[in-house]
C-alpha cells in the first residue's frame, strides 16, 4: 500500500505537467487547426531565455517571466515568419515544417549554449511531505497543480466567456465565414501561436526542474508523452487534455514502478491505439469536435 500511495501521487505530479504541455497543444488546434510539432523545441528555447535571465539576474522569477514573454515573441514570430507562408492543400505540409523548425532551433540552442546538460533549479522544494511514513506532493508539487488549475480555467474562461476566444475558434473552424463576418483570420492565428507558446513554455519551466535537466532535446519525450495525453483527452477539450495529462501521468507511474521503466514507452503506445480505436477523437471531445 506504501508503494501504490507514492506511485500514485508521483504520477499526479507528473500528469500535471504533461497536462500543462497537453494544454499547449491544445490551444494551437483550437486556435489554428494545427498540430504544433515544433512545441517542443520551441518551449526549451524560453527556458534558455530564463537560463539566461536568471544567471545575470540571479532571480528565479525574473527568468520565469522571460520564459512567458519569450514564448509569446516566439510564437508571433513563427507565425508570421514560417507557418502563415505553409500551403494548406494538405495537412502535412505543416507537419514536415514544423519538423524542420524543430531541427532548426535544437542546432541554434546546440551552438549557442552547447549541447551539455544544465541543472535546472526548482522554486520551492522537491522534498516530499510525510504522513504516518508516506510520501504525499512536495511544495513544488503543490505549485505544478496550482500553476495547471490557473491554466486550465484562464483558457476555459477565454474560450467560453470572452468574444476574443470566440473569434479564435471561429477564425479556425471557417476562416471563410468569419472574414465576411468582419473577424481577423490572421490576427487570431497570430494570438493563438503566442499563447499556444507561452503555454509551452509554462509547461517547460514547470517540467524540466523535476529531473530532466535543460538541453535542447529536453522536451523531446515530454513532448510525445503530452501528446498522447492530448489525443485521449480530446485535442479540442481543455479538460480532457488535463484529464489526459494525469492519467498517462499515473499509467507511466504505475508501470515503470511495478513493471519496469523499459515499459513505459509500450504502455503509453497500447493507451493512444486503445483510444484511436474506440473514439478516435478524444474521451472529452464534444458532438461537434467529433464531427469536424
């Protein structure tokens, strides 16, 4: 029971924050129709920029706040600057430009900071609470949970109380239609690739403390492992990502902790396939996301 107990709050703390990246991917389909392949990629260039920040300010926090604005430039700029020029005739074509974005800034990073790995320091304690012998969250645990639950109501507040995140889902589900109907198309494209980013890389700083170290390939498998939680939860559900997130969160725990960490990764394949085949577009996807 001791051991169940750890496992499962291990992989809460874990699930919160592929949720936070799921969240991320999320954004981008809701505002943009797009599966973000470069998410990744993106998301660790802002934890060098607070790298950066931290190590000539000497506050976390500071470098925290890089990260956020870094990830808003950054999204702006690979909108404006690569995927507003990819041809819409096929669904691929961004992915395979989103592939080359990826190798892009992974050898940018490689040659600016180099390819060793950096420890990156957490806020708060990694220290886990104590009851009666078990170990329950840790303070920094605690803030992953608080930083996801901000989240996921900002963006659920966005989508359904405000008139900007009803431009955002109309502007990509019939782009057409909303041009005549007085919306910006472009602009909302725009504003859906900054938060998408910014999100990315909150998910980021919040991920790569727990042990991952920073390197240029840091999110690479957080990136896999976010999007499988995305698929299940439903890629046009802000819920079902988070649901998503914290049940490959706890899978990934359960398995790696009485199977073996080499199981992971077939675990987390048999979960997506068992998905894609009973409802393929997500547990949490609503009656009009199926039928897009």
């Amino acid at each position: 029971m001791d051991r169940f107990v750890f496992l499962t709050f291990d992989g809460l703390s874990r699930g919160a924050v592929y949720a936070a990246f799921a969240l991320a991917l999320v954004l981008i389909w809701r505002g943009a129709r797009i599966v973000n392949f470069a998410q990744g990629a993106m998301a660790v260039a802002t934890v060098y920029a607070a790298y950066s920040v931290t190590s000539a300010t000497g506050s976390y926090w500071l470098g925290f706040g890089a990260a956020l604005l870094c990830g808003l430039a950054l999204g702006v700029v690979v909108e404006r600057a690569v995927m507003r020029y990819v041809g819409h005739t096929s669904p691929l074509n961004a992915v395979i430009v989103a592939l080359g974005l990826v190798l892009v800034i992974q050898a940018v990073l490689g040659m600016v900071y180099g390819n060793e790995f950096r420890p990156a320091e957490a806020p708060f304690s990694r220290t886990a609470f104590t009851v009666g012998g078990l170990a329950f969250l840790s303070r920094y645990d605690v803030f992953v949970f608080a930083a996801v639950v901000a989240l996921m109501v900002g963006l659920a507040l966005l989508f359904t109380r405000t008139a900007v995140g009803l431009r955002l889902r109309a502007a990509a589900f019939a782009p057409e239609v909303s041009r005549l109907l007085g919306v910006d198309v472009a602009g909302m494209r725009t504003l859906a690739w900054a938060l998408a980013s910014a999100v990315g890389a909150l998910a980021a700083m919040l991920v790569i403390p727990t042990g991952l170290g920073l390197h240029p390939t840091s999110m690479d498998i957080v990136f896999v492992t976010a999007f499988t939680a995305a698929v299940v939860g439903g890629l046009d559900s802000p819920l079902g990502a988070v649901a998503g997130g914290l049940a490959v969160g706890l899978l990934l725990s359960y398995v790696s902790g009485y199977a073996g960490a080499e199981m992971t990764p077939v675990a987390v394949l048999v979960l997506l396939l068992a998905v894609l085949l009973v409802r393929p577009s997500g547990l949490f996807s609503g009656v009009a996301a199926r039928r897009v």
